[in-house]
C-alpha cells in the first residue's frame, strides 16, 4: 500500500553520536569456550610472553594485540550504550538511516581533503562490520541493561559512510515514518 506523499519518508527523529565508529571483530568474544574470552583473562606481560613464544616457533603470535582490539571493540560497545541512556534515547526499531562520519586522516593533502568531504568512504572499516558494532552496542549485556533492543525486528535500515574532517566522526541516525528505497 502506497503513502500518501506529503507523509512519505518524513523524518521523525534524528540525532548525531558523537563517536568515533568501531567496527565488529571478526573474531569469537563470546563468554565461555571463545578465543576473546580466553584473551581477556590474561594479563599483558603473559600475552607478550605467549606471543614471543610463538613467534621463535615461527608461528604467528598476535593474542596481545587481539586483546587490544577487543578492549576497544568493548569500549565502543559501553560508550555508545552510555551515550544513549545520557540523552534518554531510545534505538530506533524500524524504517531508519544509519550514517557514519569516517574521518579524513591529517597526512591527506588538502586538495584530496577537499575532494573527499561528503563523499563515499570506499574504504575498510566495512559498512555491515560498523552496523554489527551499533547493533552489538545497544543489546543486552550484564555491564548495561537499559533497554531491550531487538534488531530482529528492523526490517527497513539505509546504511552508508562518507567522509568528513577530522573532529566530526560520529553516527548519524535519522528515524522515518516510511522508508521505500
């Protein structure tokens, strides 16, 4: 069923996260028999050991570096959370944009800055890997209960990344009464 078109894909709510996107690892961070549990419960100078270890074996030893991925994957994941219970937002369900604001590293010359601004981010972090994250970020965990946010349910989400300058990274997400594409 159509809408009418004076209603169709107004914007309902829109609000900007002023955080920097952190993409989902694609790695097991579950609790119990996974690898990022494992990681999580050794201590630094044991990591470096394991890794040192490895390495004469001429294996590839990375466990430290793994841990420090997922301590900011988790970082993102509470900040994000905190970020929406402070400004008493509830996570949009249904017929929203999700935009990432990737920043422009400073070593660009300006002249390809100035191309780039608003334009595509074609590059990695991949786009359904920052969703992942978002998504992961507003569920249920035992640090933060604050809602109950089920993205079984979202059936109608626009995702895109374009680039901007350096200090307005962030997610924009715009909630629609409607959103055909």
């Amino acid at each position: 069923m159509k809408k009418d078109n004076k209603i169709f894909m107004q914007i309902i709510r829109e609000y900007f996260i002023p955080i920097l996107p952190t993409p989902a690892l694609r790695m097991n961070s579950s609790v119990g028999k996974g690898n990022g549990t494992w990681v999580m419960h050794k201590s630094d100078e044991e990591l470096h050991r394991i890794d040192n270890n490895k390495k004469l074996l001429g294996l590839q030893g990375y466990s430290f570096r793994r841990k420090k991925s997922l301590e900011k994957y988790f970082g993102f994941k509470d900040e994000t959370a905190f970020w929406f219970k402070k400004n008493g937002i509830t996570p949009p369900y249904k017929n929203f944009s999700i935009q990432f604001n990737m920043p422009i590293g400073e070593s660009i010359r300006k002249k390809i800055m100035e191309e780039r601004i608003g334009a595509d981010h074609e590059f990695r972090p991949d786009i359904d890997n920052l969703c992942k994250a978002l998504f992961d970020s507003l569920k249920k965990r035992k640090t933060m209960m604050w809602f109950d946010y089920n993205d079984c349910i979202s059936n109608r989400i626009f995702m895109s990344k374009v680039w901007c300058c350096a200090g307005d990274e962030g997610i924009r997400i715009r909630e629609y009464d409607f959103l055909d594409l």
